[in-house]
C-alpha cells in the first residue's frame, strides 16, 4: 500500500472542508471523501508501498524538525480534469509552503515520490472529491456553498498508508514564535 505524507487542516477548517464533503455526498452522489475516513488535509508527497516506513518517518522527521505551524488561505477551488476530475479546495500558493515542500522532498530522495508530487509539478490542494458521477454537479455543488476563504493552520505533520487510511507517525509542528 502507498504512503503520503499530509498536513491535516486545524478543526475549524476541517469542519467547513466535511460540511462541503457532506454537501457532495448528499447533492452529487460524491461520497469519497467521507468514505476515506480522514480528515481534510492537504497532502504534501505520495510514496510507494515499497518505501520502508521507519525510513519515510525518520527523512520526514529530519526535515520537518524546525517547522513551525503553517497557515494558508483556501482562496477558492479548482479542477484536475481526468476520468473522474478531482475537486479540489485551493490553498494561496506561499513561497514558504514551496520552500517547506522542496525541503520535505529533499529528504526523501531517496525514495519514489509519485511525480505529481515532485517540486515544480506539485500543485497544492486539499481534495473535495475525485468520485463524482458528475463534475458538473459537484462543481455547482461546491459553488453554491462557497463563503468565501477559509482560513486553515497546520499543527502537525503524518505518515499515512492508504487506502484505508491509518496514520502511522503524527508528529506536532512547533509552535509560532
């Protein structure tokens, strides 16, 4: 089973992320997201089974060591087209999230990090669904229910495998000077 390496949203932003997952689920068929049993989040490189857990734990613990909680905006919400089209909410791309990535991604060289996920291809985002029977739907879904930017904070760093998902490292980010 693949690995990744997520920032779960603050409860707040989580609780506005599960009303739209909710919202999809009722009003476009699309139910993944709560199928998943995860919290919203954003996820930083996905790994392949292979790649040994005790060794994915100790390159993301070295490069996250002297990270702080981040906050980000999600601004709004985009598409990956595809079959199915992912939905996804759309965080304020900082120059301090890419460095962060660049430097998570550094320590794990040494493993097959999903190319999506490499530095200049990762778009970050947090997933509303990739299940629809109708994009369409979920777009318009997603749109009536959108109040604006949700602002979110990152307190902590996880190893997951997936599916299903189990976290298998939760480490806290230190806190804002």
């Amino acid at each position: 089973m693949p690995h990744a390496i997520t920032l779960p949203l603050d409860a707040d932003a989580a609780d506005h992320v599960r009303r739209l997952w909710q919202a999809l689920a009722e009003q476009a068929g699309a139910d993944d997201a709560l199928r998943l049993g995860y919290v919203p989040h954003l996820t930083l490189a996905v790994l392949s089974g292979e790649a040994s857990v005790p060794a994915v734990e100790e390159a993301m613990a070295q490069a996250v060591g002297g990270w702080t909680t981040l906050s980000v905006v999600l601004a709004g919400f985009g598409v990956f087209p595809g079959a199915p089209p992912v939905v996804w909410a759309a965080p304020v791309v900082t120059a301090g999230l890419l460095a962060q990535h660049a430097s998570l991604c550094a320590a794990l060289a040494a493993f097959a990090v999903h190319p999506h996920y490499r530095p200049g291809h990762w778009v970050p985002h947090v997933t509303l669904c990739q299940e629809s029977p109708s994009s369409a739907r979920a777009i318009e879904v997603v749109t009536s229910m959108w109040n604006g930017p949700i602002t979110a904070r990152f307190d902590r760093i996880e190893v997951v495998r997936f599916p299903p998902v189990t976290v298998l490292r939760s480490r806290p980010l230190q806190p804002e000077v």
